[in-house]
C-alpha cells in the first residue's frame, strides 16, 4: 500500500497525517523581511520567541497562535499561496507533487534523521528575545536545499 502522502490529496488528509507531515525542522518558525517595493524575500536565522533554539521545537505549540498572534495555521490553500515555506517542506513537497525525502521522519523513522541532514534549524538560529535587528541576521540557508539532505526529489505528478 502506498503511503498517504503519495496517494491522499492535501486537503484530503486528516488532521494526524497533515500534522505528521511537518518533520519538525523549525525553518517555518525563522522570521523573514519582504523589500517594500520589489516585495523580494529574506530569511534570517532569528526564531519565534516560542521556538526552543536547541532543539528547533516550539515551546507551547497547542497555545502558539494565542500567544504569538502572528503564527500562521498551515493549511492546504495557503501551501499554494505562500512563498516563504523553505525548499525542504513536506508541505510544500507533496503539493508539488513530489515524494518525501529518505531524511523525512515518515520516511526514515527517525525523528534525527532532519538534523543528521541538515535540514533542522536546531543549534543554528537565535531566539528573537536576544537577537536585536532582524536586518543583523540575514541568511541564505534557511531558503536553500542543504547538500547534505541529498538531492531534491523529482515531482511525480500526485495530486496536491
């Protein structure tokens, strides 16, 4: 049997499979800065106030969206809406009718299999209580494939 992610549309999944998507990297939690004008964007390496920068997991993430008015609830219409989710999002992945990557957890089974590849922001950003000016920590991998995670995989046509 095929697994879910190859075979149920996203907005066909049911809350345990969509939420079981996310691989937990933290790269969705990092701040982004859009130019006024060019409306070009840049991450940075600055994480939610929420987000355990050790270990890239949030720290209250049943109460997130109370407490940082600013989080954003993914949902299927806005994976293809927004253009800030990094190369490596399941989310992303699935909608572009791509396979999961051999690091994703579903797929390897392991949790540390994101940050052996890369993939995680964990040990790699700072929180936004020390960081100061965002424009101070401008970053370039946060919107990038890591080559370690292996080569992107080929979109296979599945529904999004």
């Amino acid at each position: 049997m095929d697994a879910f992610w190859r075979t149920t549309p996203l907005a066909a999944m049911t809350p345990a499979q969509w939420e079981s998507l996310c691989d937990g990297c933290g790269r969705c939690c990092l701040h982004k800065l859009r130019e006024d004008g060019t409306g070009r964007l840049h991450h940075t390496e600055v994480a939610c106030r929420l987000l355990d920068v050790s270990s890239a997991r949030c720290t209250d993430y049943p109460n997130r969206r109370a407490r940082v008015p600013d989080c954003l609830q993914l949902t299927p219409a806005m994976v293809e809406e927004v253009d800030w989710l990094p190369p490596t999002c399941a989310y992303r992945l699935v909608a572009e009718g791509r396979d999961l990557p051999a690091w994703h957890p579903l797929v390897s089974g392991d949790p540390g299999s994101v940050a052996r590849a890369g993939v995680s922001v964990a040990g790699r950003c700072v929180s936004e209580r020390r960081a100061g000016a965002l424009e101070d920590h401008l970053r370039r991998w946060p919107g990038q494939w890591p080559r370690q995670a292996g080569p992107k995989p080929p979109a296979k046509g599945r529904p999004a």
